[in-house]
C-alpha cells in the first residue's frame, strides 16, 4: 500500500528548499557587533532599537564593498526588557 502524501520527489524537493532557506538566513542575518569597525567604514544615519536585547543599534557601511554591520551600542531604551 502506497504512503500518504506527496509522492517522494516533491517532498525531497521541499526539504532542499527548506534547507536552502536555513542556509540563507543564516548568511544575510547576522548578529549584533559589540565593536566598532576599523579603517574604511562609515556610521550611516540609520539607529534602531534592537527589539530581542533593547540596545540601540548604529548601521555602518564599507564604501568599497557595500557592506553593512550592525554595531549595538551601550545604551538601552526605557520599557525594553532584554
């Protein structure tokens, strides 16, 4: 008697993307830096409040490259518990 389900091949397929998927953020969201960079990049205007710790986060940017980081900074906000 067959399985219930899709057959095999559509489930293989949906597990390499779900897989994929993993990989990818794991890639492009990165944790919060507690340094400053070095030589070469630039602070952006961008701040926001990180809302998993409530510290104010400052985004700096590598000219060259195009590169972002993400820098948490000492500072919590008021009513943010982390």
């Amino acid at each position: 008697m067959p399985a219930a389900g899709p057959p095999r091949p559509f489930r293989s397929r949906y597990g390499g993307i779900f897989a994929g998927g993993v990989l990818i953020e794991r890639w492009r969201y990165r944790t919060l830096s507690d340094g400053r960079p070095g030589r070469g990049w630039q602070a952006t205007p961008e701040r926001f409040v990180d809302p998993e710790t409530g510290r104010l986060v400052t985004v700096f940017l590598n000219p060259a490259t195009g590169e972002r980081r993400y820098v948490a900074g000492d500072e919590r906000r008021p009513g943010i518990q982390g």
